[in-house]
C-alpha cells in the first residue's frame, strides 16, 4: 500500500517536472526572440546615427566646396 502511494506520488513529480521544463524550453525561446528584435532595433539605430553623421559631413563638405 505504501509502495503504491509513493510510486503515484513520483510519477505526479515526474510529470510536474517535464511540464516544467516545457515551460522552460518555451521561455527560452522566447528570450531568444526578444534578444533577436533588441538587436535588430540597436543596429537600426547605429545604421541610423550612422546616416545622420554621414549626411551632416556631407552637408558640410558640399558646403565647404561652395
């Protein structure tokens, strides 16, 4: 009898424990999504800054031949 509870009781951890770690697995992906979009908005801002440096220089240049 007290085999039997404790045999039900492991496999309620063994489960609770693989559904845990499927919840893990899908929070990692999603990390990895939201890690991939952070990176994706910092180099649009460096592209960004980067533009506006080189057309500043370039203003400046035209300018400085006129």
């Amino acid at each position: 009898m007290e085999d039997n509870r404790i045999q039900a009781q492991l496999d309620k951890h063994t489960s609770q424990i693989s559904k845990l770690f499927s919840k893990i697995d899908d929070t990692n992906g999603c990390i990895v999504k939201i890690n991939n979009s952070l990176l994706q908005i910092k180099y649009s801002i460096y592209g960004a800054l980067g533009f506006y440096v080189i057309t500043q220089i370039g203003i400046i240049e035209a300018l400085k031949i006129i």
